[in-house]
C-alpha cells in the first residue's frame, strides 16, 4: 500500500499547501512545455489521446527573446488541455533559432523527461498511440494490483508515461 502525503508532510504544510501558498508564495502549475519537432504531429497524438487544442500562435520580438532567453526566438506555439481540464501541456516548434536535435531522453537521466497521463484504458490508448508509431518502451508492467503502467516513445522522442487505475475499472 502507498503511504499517504500526510505520513511525510507536517499537517500544516499540507493545510497551506491547499491554501496555493508555502512559506508566503502563491504557485500553481500553469503548463509543461514541450519542444518538438513537428507541431502537427504532436498535436495529432495528443487529440487523438483526447486532449484538446485551446489555442495556437507564432511568437516572436523582443518579449519572447526576453523570456525565453533566447536572442531571434521565434515559434510555433499550441496550448492543449486534459479532458479534465486542470492539465496543459504547451507545445512548441522553433522556427529560429534552430531546434537541437539531442539524444532520446532516458528514463533514468536527471531533469524533466516525460509526461504523465492516467487514462480509463490502457489497451485503447496504446492502440491510439500505435497509429502514431508509438510502442511501449519494454511493455505494461502492473503495480501492486493498484495501476497499470508504461512509457512510450512519443513524436519528436518524448517519453509520455501512461497509467490505468485499476481501482476504477
């Protein structure tokens, strides 16, 4: 059995946890943004996965330049949504300057690597995600009777990890 969040964090941290604010800063996670290779593409898997498309834009000039750190930044952008509605992911497609092609991440290497979704099916969103070429890493592992669990290699070598609660099936 999983420990609760409680069994590791002081209940008043939990209480100003709920409250959006610890040690006197106000947080809430806006989006994960991703680079990819082909806009299109990664907007194809991700819909058909079921998230929605709430805006698209270029961006460019001196704002973007400023807050990206990057001098001549210019992109391709789209906001996608969760069904749910409390998940955004942000996907963009630099035009200038170029993309750096890097190795696929692996799943062991320190810093932000992949993306995680729980879905009603499994089996139905490893057959979405196989119309896009996208197979599972090494297979579906099951943990603890609790979950059903896999990564998959996504458009432009994202790891998207994709997880079915067993307890609600």
């Amino acid at each position: 059995m999983l420990p609760t969040l409680a069994e590791f964090v002081p209940v008043e941290h939990l209480i100003k946890c709920q409250r959006g604010s610890l040690h006197g800063v106000a947080i809430k996670l806006e989006n994960v943004g991703i680079a990819v290779r082909d806009l299109e593409e990664a907007i194809s898997f991700f819909s058909d996965l079921g998230l929605t498309v709430l805006g698209r834009d270029t961006i460019s000039g001196t704002w973007a330049d400023t807050a990206v750190g990057l001098d001549g930044n210019h992109a391709k952008i789209a906001l996608l949504q969760t069904p749910d509605g409390r998940g955004h992911l942000e996907l963009f497609e630099y035009i200038h300057p170029d993309a750096l092609e890097t190795q696929p991440t692996m799943p062991n290497e320190i810093g932000m690597h992949r993306v995680a979704f729980s879905v009603d099916s499994i089996d139905e969103a490893l057959e979405i995600a196989a119309k896009h070429g996208c197979f599972p890493l090494r297979g579906v592992a099951i943990y603890q009777d609790l979950y059903k669990l896999t990564y998959v290699r996504g458009p432009s070598g994202i790891l998207v990890m994709l997880a079915e609660d067993l307890k609600r099936s």
